[in-house]
C-alpha cells in the first residue's frame, strides 16, 4: 500500500522527500493511455512518477504531464478534502529547518502536548507550495 501525491514538479519533490527527509527512491516510471486515464479518471492523463521509501512507508509522487491546465488545489487545513501525512521525528526543530530550505513552511509555531497521554510531544504541520501538508511529531 502506499499514499499517492501530485506534484507540481516531480524532480523537486524527489529531492524535498529525499533531502531533507532520508527517503529513498525505489522506483521511477511512466503511465499513459487509456490505462491511466481510465484508473484516475483524467481523459489524456500521462503521468511521470516515482515511488520512495520512508522508513518503511511507500509514497507515490505524481507529475501530470497532461493533460495541461490542471486547477492547483491548495485547502486549508479545516477544508474537506485537506489532508496531511504525520511523520515521527527525532528532532522536530532540525527536520523543520531541513524542509525549510525546501520552501516547507509551518502552518503555526510547533506547539508541546501539555498533558495526557502524549504530555511532551511536539507537534507542527508544515505546507509546500503545492499544497501538500505534513505533520512532524517529536515524542519527549
């Protein structure tokens, strides 16, 4: 199984994931035809994508190459269809300055869980131009 992403630019996303996150580069392909059009319901898609590793997680970038003129979708975090992707940290204030250099942005200030189960646990949502929204989660 893994989580699907389109992507504005799949070499950019490559090095974001790869760079500042560690992940890996499993596979690289192409689909196209009435194949791809017809499992993502997108007449004409032809779609450049490559499959990462993350710590054991399968993630699938996606790069529409056609057809051109897709609307660039970018919800708030309180919008129905927002979604985002929670990540374990060792150091959350390293891991936001690395995707920073990435153009990552924080949604807010990385905030500290103050009681219950997860008192201590440091939590922040970063967005990328695209839209996309992760969740870094630094246990005490």
């Amino acid at each position: 199984m893994h989580t699907g992403i389109t992507v504005r630019s799949l070499e950019a996303s490559l090095a974001f994931w790869a760079g500042a996150l560690g992940a890996e580069i499993q596979r690289r392909f192409r689909l196209g035809g009435e194949f791809a059009a017809e499992v993502v319901g997108v007449a004409g898609a032809e779609i450049d994508a490559a499959v990462i590793d993350l710590n054991g997680y399968a993630i699938e970038l996606l790069q529409y190459t056609r057809p051109e003129g897709a609307r660039h979708h970018r919800p708030a975090s309180n919008e129905v269809g927002s979604w985002h992707l929670a990540l374990g940290v060792n150091d959350l204030d390293a891991t936001v300055q690395a995707c920073s250099s990435y153009g990552w942005r924080t949604l807010g200030e990385p905030q500290r869980m103050p009681d219950g189960p997860r008192a201590g646990t440091r939590f922040t949502y970063l967005r990328d131009a695209d839209g996309s929204t992760i969740e870094l989660i630094e246990s005490p």
